[in-house]
C-alpha cells in the first residue's frame, strides 16, 4: 500500500523543492547501483519534498523498461521511507500503463508521466492517454505537459474531473496565457511544478501562476545553494534571486546551451566537480569537453 494518498503526495510534492537525481553509469554505461545508492543517500539527506527517479535529468529516455523498474526499486530501497519517490511513466499508452503498475509493485508513491514518443496527437488522445495511466494504479500521477504532448486548459479540466489520481501539471513549456487559463480553471485541484530546463531561471515569474515548486536539476551538484535559491523564491526576495542569477544561473545557461542536450549532461559535469562523479551520460547525448568542464568548475567553486 502507498505511504500517501494521492491528494497526501499533492500536499507534500508543493511544499518544497523538488529533486530529479541523475542515474549513474560505469565506464562502459552500465548502471552503477553502488554509486547512484550513494548520491541518493546524500540529497536525501536534505529537505526536499520529493525524489524523482529515472526522468528527464536521470536520463530515463536512454533506459530499458528493465533497467527503470531497477532504479525505481534501488531509489525507494535507498531512501527508505525519508521522502517520496515518483517514479516515471513513458513511451506509448500500453507502455506507460505496464510501467505505471510496475512502478506501484516496486513500492513508489506516485507517477511523472512523461510525453508519449514519435507520435503527434490531438487533445482527445492526449486526454485518453493520461487518463489511462491515471486508472493503472492507485499511485498519484503528475502529468508533463511538454514536447509533443502539451496539454491546453479544457484538456486538464476535463482529466481533474474524470480522474481523481491527477495530482499535479508539470510545465515544460512556459506558455504564459495557457498557464493563466490552466490555474483559473483548476485552481489549485492539481499541484503545478515548473519544469523548463534550468527552472530557477523562471521560478520566481512563475510562482505567480501558482507553481509553488520546480524540478531542480542543479540540487544534484550544489544542493545548499539549489535550496538557498528556493527559499528567495518563496520569499519573493527579487534582490536575492536576480543576483543569484548573476552570479551563477546565467554564466551556468552560457555553457549549457552550447550543445543540444548540456541541459542533462551539465548535471554530471557538475557532480564531476564537486568530486562526486556519475559516470558519463549515454548517447545520444555527450559529456561536457574538458574546457567546459573547467569553466563550470571554477564557477561552481565561486558560490561554494
């Protein structure tokens, strides 16, 4: 049985931040079960609201069915109860089904259901594709509203009122007006994480559309300072944000958006500074040069 309700999990997912660790890989890209158990004991150990195993950041898209029901299981194993663990739903309806149920074998306590892959849909499909991984588990699920699967505000009324397991829209868009007609036609029915790469970037912008939390992929690496950040947002200290911004955000955005797919590689160049290695990440994407991985060293070193 789930240690939350579905509306429980809401509660706690939007009370504070939120962490997506990496999934850590040997040398020759198998995954590393003894280090990624290290890693998650560590951010564990701060106060997050929830840790979500194998998504975008943990390079859940390079994993087997197989090997994601392993990390789900060595995440809920790992951090035993201390915070929640969601775990991911993806690929097409059949797909995202098979994993939502093997994830509430594996013990986790809610679902992010990632965009369906290679495929154009309109609404109505949309509306049936999450409904029907909302009805495959008693787990709460988050929906990611992304890519090719974003969903407009008749679409997530319509899933709020048919399933009563969707808990929460996850952002990775930042479409103002459909943000705006989003949360004044739910209110606060659902949990509203931002999800955009790099999300402190527009976190305090978007805390006033009710998106009381974010993903944040930076907590992997420097997570006193992620949480430090949170804390100005939720204070609305714009001081504090913009020259956090400064400082970091935006040299960090700089190395980044040099290359397609930095927004997840950066993560582990980042724990490779801070000497707490991950492996390299799986291609498709690649690993920082050795350059940019001394810039963000150095910058890194600046707020530590």
């Amino acid at each position: 049985m789930p240690r939350y309700s579905p509306q429980e999990l809401a509660t706690q997912l939007k009370s504070g931040l939120l962490s997506f660790p990496v999934t850590h890989f040997t040398q020759d890209l198998e995954f590393d079960e003894a280090g990624y158990r290290e890693h998650l004991a560590w951010l564990s150990s701060y106060p997050v609201a929830g840790l979500f195993a194998a998504g975008g950041t943990g390079e859940g898209f390079s994993l087997t069915a197989e090997e994601i029901d392993r990390v789900v299981r060595v995440a809920v194993s790992e951090v035993n109860g201390k915070v929640p663990v969601m775990a991911p739903a993806t690929g097409g309806t059949a797909s995202a089904v098979a994993q939502a149920r093997a994830a509430e074998a594996a013990g986790a306590d809610g679902i992010l259901l990632m965009p369906p892959y290679l495929t154009e849909a309109g609404q109505e499909g949309l509306v049936e594709h999450v409904s029907a991984v909302c009805r495959a588990s008693g787990l709460g699920v988050i929906v990611y509203s992304r890519a090719n699967a974003v969903l407009n505000d008749r679409s997530v009324a319509a899933l709020a009122e048919r399933n009563e397991t969707l808990i929460g829209f996850k952002d990775g868009v930042g479409n103002i007006e459909n943000l705006t007609r989003i949360y004044a036609s739910v209110g606060d029915r659902l949990a509203y994480i931002g999800g955009l790469p790099t999300a402190e970037t527009f976190a305090l912008p978007l805390l006033q559309l009710g998106m009381s939390t974010y993903s944040s992929a930076i907590f992997n690496f420097v997570p006193q300072y992620a949480l430090d950040f949170y804390a100005d947002v939720r204070a609305q200290d714009r001081e504090a944000v913009y020259r956090r911004i400064r400082e970091f955000v935006l040299p960090y955005l700089d190395i980044r958006d040099r290359t397609k797919g930095y927004a997840v590689s950066i993560i582990k160049a980042g724990l490779a500074a801070v000497g707490r290695p991950a492996g390299p990440v799986r291609p498709p994407l690649s690993d920082l040069k050795d350059g940019e991985l001394a810039e963000l060293t150095a910058l890194i070193n600046k707020i530590s």
